[in-house]
C-alpha cells in the first residue's frame, strides 16, 4: 500500500483497444488453437497492453482446461491480474498469487515465472522492499532461462522499487540501465516505461523541468511504436510538472487532449486520473467554480462505473473544494458521499481516517462542534486501528504523513474548547509515533490471510464509520488489545498505539524541567507547556510566519554571520509568551515542522542566547522520553564503556558509487580530510581508559564497526562525514573508511542503524547534518532518531555541517563535563557555552544538540 502517492509509477500501464479489433489484429477466430491465443496475448501484455490481453488470456485459459492442462491455465490465470490492480484490495491478489505459487501446476518454470512477474508488479504497490526481493527472483530466473529482455526489465523494476524505498543513486542507475538496453534492443514497451517512471521519479523530487525531457520522450516513443500501449504514467506525470511549473493552460491542453485522443472510453482508471488532475490544476490556478464542475463531472463518471475507489477519492476532493467556496451544505454532502463508498473496500480503509477529518473540519465551521469532536475521535481511532495493523514501517510512516493534518486540525478544536489534556493526547499521536513504535522492534507481516482477530478488527473499523455507537470504538480498542497478546503476527504495542496519558509524562518530568510541545498550523500555532504539575496551551503566529523566520535565520547561521535580529524575533514568537519559561532552566522542546532545523539554545533573550539561562534538548515526542526513562539499565557488567571512530583522518578519494553523486546528496569533492577528528576520538578515550576501544584512520570501516559487539558499549562516538537526504531519508548516512576487500562498502543508513540493537546510554554523532530529516512529516527521519529506535537512550547530533577544530574542542568538553557528574544535557550546554564566550558565532556551536533522554549519563 502506498497512500496517495507515486501512484503513476505504481499503476500498471494497461490500454483497452476493443476486444473484436484485438482479435482481428491477431487473427483470432473461434477456433484458434489455446497457444496461438496465448502467444497473441504475451505479446499485448510485452507492450504492457495487460488491459487488452485480459479478453484472450481467459479464452486460453478456458481451453487449457478443458484440454487437463493445469499449468497453462494457471499461466493465463494469472496474467489476468494486472487490470484487477486497479480496482481489487492489493493485499487480496497477493494472497491469492502466493497460494497459487504453492499449487503443483505452479512448479512448471514458465508459469513460475509468470506468477513471479504479475507478483513483482502488484507488490510495488504494497511495499517496494518485499517487490523489491521478487523482481531479483525474477531477473534471476530469467536469466538462467535466456529470457534476457525480461531479465533486463526485472532490473527496471527493482531500481522503481529502489526509488520507493529512497535510494535515489541506485534506483537512477538501474532504470537507466533498463532504459537504455530497451532503447537499443528495441524494446519499445520497456523504453516508454522506464522513461516514464524516470520522469515520473524527477517529477516527485520538484525536477519538473528536467522530467519533462524523459516523460516528452516515453509519449513519442508510444506514438511512434504499432502496438504499445498508450503511455498512462508519462501523461499523468506530465500533467504534474506542467503544473508544477505554474504552466497551467499547457497542463490544461495535454489533459484535453489526453481525453480526446484515449483508445477507448473504457480506459475508466486513466480517464478519471486525468479529470481529477484537471481538477487540480484549476486549484492551483484559484479557479475553484472550474475545479468543482471538473471534479463533479469525474464523480458522475465514477458513480458511473460504481468504483467505490474513485468515489472515495473524488468526492473527497469535491468537498474540499465546495468547502473553500464555504458552500458547507453541499460539502458535507460529498464527504458523506466519500466515505460511504469507503465503507464498500474493507482492505482500504486508510482513505477514510482522512475524509472523516474532512467531515469533522466541515462540521466545525458550521458550529456543529460537537458532531466535529466525534468525527475526529473517530478518524484518530480508526487511525491507531491501521497503524496497529500495518504490515510494515514503510507503510506506517506514509500513513502518518498523509494523516498529519487530523490530528492538527482535532488538536486545534480541543484547544479552542479548553480540553488540554485530550488536545495533548491527540498531537501526541502524531509526533513520535514511529520512533515509538520502533523502540519495540516491529517486525514486517507479509501478506496473509487474516485470523479471526484481524477480520473482527476489519469489520469493526467499517462499522465505526458508519455508526455513532460508542460501543464499537471500545470494543475496536479492545479487540486490538487482544490482538497484542494473541495476533500471529503480532500487532503494534498498546503504548505504541496510543500516547502516555498526561499523567504520566508529568510523572516522569523533574521539578526543574518544561515540556515543550509544538504544534504548527494556520491561521495560529500552539504550543502545549507541561510541567510536573500543570499543562497549559499558548496560541502563537501562525506556521507560514514561523517557519519564514526559522529558514532567514538557518541561512545567517550557515553563512557564518551574527544574526540577532532574527534570533530575538524567534524567541518572541517561540519562548517569550510561555510564562513558565522563566520558572524552569531545563527545557525539552517537541518540535513541528520547520522547528525541527531550529537551534532553540541560539534564539536571543533581549541581551543574552538562551543557552547562557537554560539547558535545552529535543524529543521526537513526550511519549517518546518516557519511554526512554522507563527502560532496564544494561547490566554493568556486561557493558564495555566507549567505541570510538575517526575515519577521515587524512585526504583520500572516496568511491563516486560509494558517496552517491545525485542532486540530493553529497558529492565526492564535500568529503574532505578532517583530521582533529582522531586527536578528537583518542583523546575522549582516555577517560575511559583500558575500557576504551578506537578505530581510526584505515581501520575505521563498517565491517570492522559492524563486527564489534554493539550492544555490550555503553558510550558510542562516531567522528565521521556525514550526509543528509531531506527528500528520502532512509538513505541518510554516515561514511566510514572504504574496506579494501569492498571498497563500496562504507555507508552506513538511518535503513540499517534501524535494525542495530543497541543498549548505549549514549550514541554521539560527531558528524554533519545527522539530524536533518525531512520537515512537515510526523517524524523526521534522521540519523539521531534512527540511533534511539536502535536502542540509544540520547544521541548527539548536528543540525548542519561541522567545523574540524571547533567541533574537536567542544567535544572533548562535552566529555569533560560528564565525567564531573553533569547531566548529558548541561555537559553539551556547558561545552557550547565554552566556545561562545570565545566570541564565536553560533555557526560553530549551535549545530549541536542533545536528542532523547537527557538526564545523568550512568
């Protein structure tokens, strides 16, 4: 499942000519043979005409069963499927493929690998790390049964699967491999496709300009091929960057034109696509009485065809737009449209925690708030219902993404209405969730039948859509209670599910701490403030004003220059009107948005920076710390105290496939030599004495590192390049010394430090960029955040890049300071105290900062 989005890469590029102008084409006649009606088929599905090949490939299979010839049924079975994508439950065909790959008929090489092939290609859309796994199945076998093309197409496949999964120089390298061995073996099919998705990538990474080159190609090259099929993913994609560009009326004209020039009418999921992407364009356009008449004539058109799918969708955005004009009436009556149509796909419910908020939104601006209130209780239940449920982190984490504006919006209601407590539930759903989730090591489900409890959970997330009962959301909560204990595989954690109440995160905050929750959004932002023994909620300026301050002063602190214009207007709109600020000297900040880049400890107080009266740190949410707190002390004497790596010691040239030279990331020439990072390393060491082991200069690799035991250190400090990857930033990674033996093998990713277990009170990241991550997500997906889901109880980490010396004094320190008994937390305020009375900028302290626990170190 991905939601909403990549959805032109994901859908198979499937045309219906007229099942009578196929057969004709082909030579098809009633008593043609089952293989010439086969053969006729594999070369409609070759040039990804799947929709045009269903007709003939069930006439074969008919035929190879009356003819007891199980395995060639089975292979024109299966390659029915495709077109079944776009409507049928995607974990339903996944099921069925893996038990029809269990059948005898099955063990038949060519049907094996045709089942393989139409599973690789229904998996993309479920989750790009299992699909990615089958098309290696596939370009294996293939190969070895001199299938070569199809070999080479396996390896398109996995770079589409490479790019969902954020490994944008990978995925580069294999879909321009694909494409160009298409382009000159003349593949047309596999050309238009690999231009198109390579199009369709630049286009999700805002490359507009540079996509339209590959998508311009992949249409003509359709045009110009006999037989393949029409280009839905580089029309679509195109579509996108026009508008993107601000190009409207081409946008226009190419959706116009696309509809005027289909195959057939009968190409519903194409034709809808488009008429809801013309809808959009006239929203970016402000034509909102355009945008309303296109998306009500794409709703007729679904209603139509009774494809519940697209009414979910369609009539979702209609309501938005009748909600823009503030014809609430006519809005309310689309969004109950929507979500009754959701009602009908009991495997796709993760459409409807949105439209329910859609409904609650509506409900509010027509004062109607208490019917709003339980209509957001509902969305954030059935919510916590799919989270619990989903199959793997990649989908939780997209589920997040797309439901942040629940739970902000049900946050902004109770806020109005005074339920603080409730209002601080709610937004702690959010941030948070997933390193939550991750501190108890969730484990991948791949598609299976569901048990008993998973069906009883299915039909009650209907039910609770489509009543006001309380009773279902109980027992929804305590059938996922059950499943906890009992599921096979088993479910997300009950605290995972759901935040701490406020209770016990006051419990576990000091006298001398406040909680600081923020919460960005239009046309006000808040902030929660908790304190051991109270919680109050400020309105503050609203997101577009903040985070238009926040990135003016990232840009003077990256520039080197003193910027207090910029710091004590932050303070102003941040800390200034939170009266309890001034009571407490320990602050942990629970960022939002933009404020995740912020260096709260540099905001200016009228004559000072924060950091000169109180010791900041960062939780990714308040659930979060408490769990931290809460967990075992390693035994001690199991422990050995501090592992320590320096590994660009001295100047030498890392691999370009090594430091994946793209738009996103670090290019070669960046990793320069930064040797005060080995004095930095040994002399941090020495306070550890015999317990200390270091790995500097060429021992200083990844396979070294990897093989230490991990878990046993008490103390991690990596003095290593790093990069960040803001647009996929499960690639974000520190480099380590390239091994001789594989000199690739030196990066190590958020990906893999996910699945390290680790019991280290500390982890510190002496390196750049380690806590960048992607902003407006509910998680930002760092390397600091990556390091506690791994086991660390705090992580020292960087906003921006480092300074050698200045990072090299201020670490060692850091160190200084713990070892005389301070807190984690003030030792690093302490340090960056230490380098800014040195009359330096906060460019060279700043950067730095404390994630997670951040109290006594042992």
């Amino acid at each position: 499942m991905r939601v909403a989005t990549k959805v032109y890469v994901i859908l198979a590029a499937v045309c219906a000519i007229s099942a009578a102008m196929l057969l004709h084409r082909y030579r098809i006649t009633d008593g043609s043979s089952a293989e010439d009606l086969l053969s006729a088929a594999d070369r409609l599905a070759w040039n990804n005409d799947w929709m045009g090949a269903t007709p003939i490939y069930h006439r074969a299979e008919l035929l190879f069963l009356q003819e007891h010839r199980p395995s060639q049924a089975l292979y024109a079975h299966v390659s029915q499927m495709i077109p079944r994508a776009d409507w049928d439950p995607t974990p339903s065909l996944l099921i069925e493929l893996n038990q029809d790959l269990t059948l005898p008929a099955a063990q038949a090489a060519e049907t094996r690998l045709r089942i393989l092939t139409i599973e690789g290609m229904i998996e993309t859309n479920y989750d790009a790390g299992i699909a990615e796994q089958t098309w290696e199945k596939v370009q294996d076998i293939a190969m070895r049964q001199g299938h070569y093309l199809l070999a080479m197409r396996a390896v398109g496949e996995r770079g589409i699967c490479e790019f969902f999964l954020g490994d944008l120089a990978g995925a580069k390298k294999l879909v321009l491999r694909a494409w160009i061995v298409a382009k000159y073996l003349h593949d047309p099919a596999a050309h238009v496709r690999y231009a198109s998705v390579y199009g369709a990538g630049l286009v999700e990474l805002h490359h507009y300009q540079e996509a339209l080159r590959a998508l311009d190609e992949a249409i003509t090259t359709a045009r110009t091929s006999p037989g393949v099929a029409y280009p839905t993913i580089a029309i679509n994609s195109k579509i996108d960057a026009l508008r993107g560009l601000g190009r409207y009326q081409e946008a226009l004209a190419l959706a116009n034109d696309a509809i005027e020039h289909l195959p057939t009418r009968n190409l519903d999921a194409h034709l809808l696509q488009i008429m809801n992407a013309k809808g959009q364009v006239y929203e970016a356009q402000g034509e909102w009485p355009d945008a309303i008449t296109e998306f009500s004539s794409a709703l007729e058109y679904s209603q139509k065809l009774k494809s519940w799918r697209a009414i979910t969708v369609t009539a979702a955005l209609l309501a938005e737009a009748y909600e823009h004009q503030a014809q609430l009436d006519a809005a309310l009556k689309n969004i109950d449209l929507a979500i009754d149509a959701n009602a009908h796909l009991s495997e796709e419910m993760y459409y409807s925690p949105r439209n329910l908020a859609i409904k609650a939104e509506i409900l509010d601006k027509m004062n109607r708030r208490a019917e709003a209130e339980l209509f957001y209780e509902k969305s954030s239940t059935l919510i916590n219902s799919l989270l619990a449920t989903a199959p793997t982190q990649t989908v939780e984490r997209d589920l997040l993404t797309e439901m942040r504006d629940v739970y902000s919006g049900a946050f902004d209601l109770l806020c109005r209405q005074g339920k603080l407590a409730d209002a601080f539930s709610m937004i702690e759903s959010a941030h948070g969730r997933i390193e939550a989730q991750a501190l108890e090591h969730h484990t991948i489900a791949t598609p299976h039948e569901p048990s008993p409890i998973e069906s009883r959970i299915k039909q009650l997330n209907l039910e609770l859509i489509q009543t006001d009962n309380p009773g279902v959301k109980q027992e929804l909560e305590k059938a996922l209670e059950n499943a906890d204990h009992d599921g096979d595989p088993p479910l997300a954690t009950e605290v995972a599910r759901s935040p701490l109440p406020l209770k016990s995160i006051q419990e576990n905050l000091k006298p001398s701490e406040i909680l600081l929750e923020y919460v960005l959004g239009e046309p006000l932002s808040h902030v929660v403030v908790v304190t051991n023994s109270g919680v109050r909620a400020y309105g503050l300026p609203p997101e577009s004003e903040i985070s238009q301050a926040v990135i003016r002063y990232e840009k003077s602190i990256h520039a080197r220059a003193e910027d207090k214009e910029s710091a004590a207007l932050l303070f102003e709109q941040l800390l200034r009107p939170i009266v309890e600020y001034r009571a407490k000297t320990n602050v942990i900040v629970v960022p939002d948005g933009e404020l995740n880049r912020l260096p709260f400890a540099a905001l200016w107080d009228s004559s000072r920076y924060a950091l000169v009266d109180h010791v900041f740190s960062v939780s990714p949410s308040a659930t979060v710390l408490a769990l931290l707190r809460g967990r075992k002390p390693p035994p001690a004497l199991e422990v050995r105290k501090f592992v320590g790596v320096a590994a660009s010691t001295e100047q030498r040239q890392y691999p370009a496939n090594l430091l994946l030279s793209d738009t996103a990331l670090a290019e070669p020439s960046e990793f320069v030599s930064i040797p005060e990072s080995k004095r930095e390393v040994e002399t941090i060491a020495k306070g550890f004495g015999s317990s200390a082991t270091v790995l500097v200069g060429q021992a200083a690799t990844l396979t070294t590192f990897s093989h230490l035991p991990l878990d046993q250190y008490q103390v991690i400090h990596l003095a290593l390049h790093g990069y960040a990857n803001v647009q996929f930033p499960d690639q974000s990674a520190l480099v380590f010394v390239p091994d001789d033996k594989d000199p690739t093998d030196g990066r190590l990713t958020v990906q893999q430090v996910r699945r390290m277990h680790l019991r280290a009170t500390l982890v510190t990241l002496s390196a750049c960029n380690t806590g960048d991550g992607p902003i407006g997500e509910a998680d930002v997906a760092n390397l600091g955040n990556a390091f506690l889901e791994a086991g660390a109880d705090s992580v020292v980490m960087s906003l921006w890049e480092l300074e050698d010396r200045s990072t090299e004094l201020l670490m060692t320190s850091f160190y200084n300071n713990l070892e005389q008994g301070k807190s984690k937390a003030e030792a690093l305020r302490n340090a960056q105290l230490m380098v800014e009375r040195k009359g330096l900028m906060p460019y060279y302290w700043a950067s730095v900062e404390l994630v997670g626990d951040p109290s006594q170190w042992i």
